[in-house]
C-alpha cells in the first residue's frame, strides 16, 4: 500500500537537554575509578563527549508524540493489513546501560485512519531512545499505536541482540531475544496472526 506521507524533511537525530556538567563530573569519577587519569590527552574531552553522546542515545525522553505525528494521519477507507518490517533501532539496557539492538516489525489494520510511512520508524526511535528493557518496549509501540490510530488491530515483534549477554554473563553471542505484543484482530484472529508472521518470517531481499 502506497499512500502520503508528511515527513517535511525532519531530522531522525535529535537531542535531549541533559544536565551535562553533572554528567561530565560522573564520567570523570568514573574513569578515576578504574585508575585511568582523565587530564591525559586520549582522555582529556572524554567527559564532555561521553555527557553529548548520551543526550542523543536518550532522546526519547524529549520527544514530543504529536510533533512526531505532526498532522500525518489521513482518512482512508483500506481495511488490509499495513505492515513496516525491518526498522532497524538502537537501544541501551536500563540493567546495565548497554547496548541493545536489532529490528521491529510493526503492523496495523486500520479503522478508516493510516499514518505517515515515516512515523513508524519514528515512533519505534521516540521508545528505542530511553532506558529500556525490550519486553516494555514493545508493548510501549504496540499500544501507542493502538490508542491513537484505534485500528482494528496492532501487531509488533521485536528482535534484538543484548551486548549486556555477549560481552559479559552468560557471554553468549549468538543469542537473539524475541518479543511481541498483540492487540485487537492480531490476538483475537488466528489468520490474522499467522499472515503478520509469515510476512516478516520472509527473506529480506535488499531494493534495487
């Protein structure tokens, strides 16, 4: 399904305002804490690298969901599945605050309204940019979704590597987690399900 899409250039990478000189002044006792000497040259801007980093990584939490929106919602009468799989996303575990990262897969059918193409992967960025755990994060899509579109259904699936596993614990790199969250048509109808899932199951085939 084609259909417009009000993106008005905007950027995907935005900032939080944190309180950067108290997080510079963490990340300075941080790096005396493991003996290293925060005025050596490798060393010397880290602080202030480190404090900027984290106000783009944790920009969700300054991010406005109708200035997201921001109008792209269109009355259409389609009743079809709409699906935009293979959103890439970047996280940071609350437990650890590592990176976690991987590929959402997000569907609705609607209820005479649809949203930007756009948006989506937005709105999977506005979660993906906090102190997350995967499983909350899911469902924090899923139900945006279903209380502002009010489809008839909203299915998410969430696939994502956990640094917080391979590079220490269990150490297990190969392991992926899955989650999902199901709403309306996709919980109460089988078929619906199963066609969501045989659609991102599917082969990625890279556009020409």
């Amino acid at each position: 399904m084609e259909y417009m899409d009000d993106d008005n250039g905007e950027s995907s990478t935005n900032l939080v305002n944190i309180d950067i000189e108290t997080a510079k002044k963490a990340i300075y006792s941080l790096l005396q804490s493991v003996g290293e000497d925060p005025g050596r040259e490798g060393l010397r801007n880290t602080p202030d690298r480190v404090a900027r980093m984290y106000s783009e990584l944790l920009s969700g939490y300054g991010a406005d969901p109708a200035k997201i929106i921001n109008g792209a919602l269109f009355n259409i009468n389609y009743d079809e599945m709409v699906l935009v799989r293979d959103i890439e996303f970047y996280s940071l575990c609350e437990h650890h605050m590592l990176p976690f990262l991987g590929r959402a897969h997000v569907a609705y059918i609607p209820a005479g309204k649809v949203i930007g193409l756009s948006k989506i992967p937005r709105m999977v960025d506005m979660y993906a940019r906090r102190l997350q755990v995967q499983e909350r994060m899911t469902r924090q899509i899923a139900d945006f979704l279903q209380d502002f579109l009010e489809p008839q259904g909203v299915a998410v699936v969430v696939e994502a590597v956990h640094l917080c596993s391979m590079m220490r614990g269990v150490k297990k790199h190969d392991a992926r987690m899955t989650t999902s969250a199901m709403h309306g048509a996709f919980r109460a109808n089988l078929a619906t399900r199963q066609e969501f899932l045989d659609n991102i199951s599917r082969a990625r085939v890279n556009p020409i």
